[in-house]
C-alpha cells in the first residue's frame, strides 16, 4: 500500500513497525491516514512536517516529535488526536509565543525539550497519571506542574529558570522517588522531598544545597553527586536524619 504526501510517496515499509516519518513532508492525513492508523509508534523528527487536519490515531501509544515550527498548529494537533497516548517526547525549535498545556489522563511518560530562548511561553503540566517526567533545554516565564501524584521518576536539565520559578517546579515534583538534577540556582528554599529514595545531582554542586537535600530527604536511599569541589565543602552542624536511617549509598564523581 504506497500513499501520496503532497508530492511525497510514503509507504507502508517507509513508516516500519516503529513508525518512523523522517522526511520534510506536509501530512496530507486524509491520504495517508490509513498506513499509521493501527500503529502503536510514531516517530516525526524532520526540520519541516505540517498537520493540516484534525487527526485520529485510535491505536498510538508512543509519540515522538521534532517540531521547528508552531507546534499548536502541528504537534497539538496530532497529539489531541492520540487517544491513548502512554509516552510522548516532544522537541521544540521555535521561537514565539506558545501556551503549552499537557492534560493527557492517559500519559505516562513525557520528555520536554525546548531548544530556543522564549521570555514569553507557558507550560502547564497536569497529568495526573504521569509516571516519569523529563524537562531540558531552555524555559519559559511560567512552568507549572500540578497533579502530578502518580509521578515515579523526574529529570531536570534546564537554564533560564527565575528562582520563583524553580520552587514551583520543585514544588510540583516533590512527591517523586528518583530525581535528577543537573544544575540549579543555590539561593533556593527546597521543598520536602518525603518519598524521595534515589537522588542524583550533575554539574557542580556547593555543600550547601547538597546538605539541604538530605535534610529535607528523609527516605533517602542512594545520592550520586557527579562534581563537588573540595574547596566548597562544609562540615553539617548536625547529621540530617537520612543519613542515621536510610541512606546506604553516596557516590562521588569527577572530584576536584
């Protein structure tokens, strides 16, 4: 079964079980629609691909996008379309104004990569059954995550953050087991982590905040620590109490 694309001959071999579209398209989904309607992953990371219809894919589960265009005009378009959706990743390389909002009951798993400088995007994340959680690149003026109860796993590689803003990300991903930071700002007041077991912090971090971690990290289990200048080191006045009762691991990396 072959399917033209605007101009483009896109076949079922082309697609493959993964479901992979790799070309600078413009989707003609009428035409096409056919050949992805039973697939179960799709992946899209071509610099030019348009969604000019509303779309249905009864079936998808894993969605992987690079967008470099309006993505409410794109990728949203398709995303509403997915009514199953377990695991989307989304790259974003445009610069202008966008209201991101995830509210998918069904996700699980979504990694967020915004590649351009924006002082004017909104993230609202409110998935409420959300397991794993990733955010990189660089943010936007307003990043909220809400109702997130069911959230396992988060990984945070951001810049362009405001402090206030930090707090309410970490507000909103207290509640997790395993957290990933790569850097953030020190003048932060941490929230409790309270089931927080597996903690790693990338990049180089003060004593300060490493302290404030495992005090407010009463179920800590295991801490990888990739760089700690020696010279930024101070001893604790008092031992946090995960450390007298459940922390059995700390691994330091690339010390200097």
């Amino acid at each position: 079964m072959a399917a033209d694309i605007w101009g483009f001959e896109v076949k079922a071999k082309d697609i493959g079980g993964e479901g992979r579209v790799d070309r600078e398209v413009c989707w003609d989904y009428a035409k096409c629609g056919a050949a992805l309607l039973y697939q179960k992953k799709l992946r899209l990371d071509s610099t030019v691909w348009k969604c000019p219809c509303q779309v249905t894919l009864p079936c998808l589960k894993t969605l992987d996008i690079t967008v470099y265009t309006n993505p409410l005009v794109s990728a949203f378009k398709l995303i509403s379309g997915c009514p199953v959706l377990e695991s989307l990743y989304l790259k974003v390389g445009y610069v202008g104004f966008v209201h991101y909002t995830f509210n998918i009951p069904t996700l699980k798993r979504l990694k967020l990569t915004l590649l351009c400088s924006s002082d004017i995007n909104e993230v609202i994340i409110d998935v409420p059954n959300l397991e794993y959680l990733f955010v990189g690149g660089i943010m936007c003026s307003v990043f909220v995550v809400k109702n997130v109860l069911s959230l396992v796993e988060a990984s945070i590689s951001v810049h362009g953050l405001s402090v206030h803003l930090w707090d309410e990300l970490l507000k909103g991903i207290s509640g997790v087991k395993s957290l990933s930071i790569k850097t953030m700002p020190t003048n932060l007041l941490l929230p409790i982590f309270p089931n927080m077991e597996h903690l790693e912090l990338k990049s180089l971090w003060s004593s300060t905040l490493i302290l404030e971690f495992l005090e407010n990290s009463p179920k800590l289990k295991h801490l990888h620590i990739n760089k700690l200048a020696a010279s930024c080191w101070i001893e604790p006045v008092l031992v946090p109490a995960c450390m007298l009762t459940n922390l059995t691991t700390i691994k330091f990396s690339n010390c200097q």
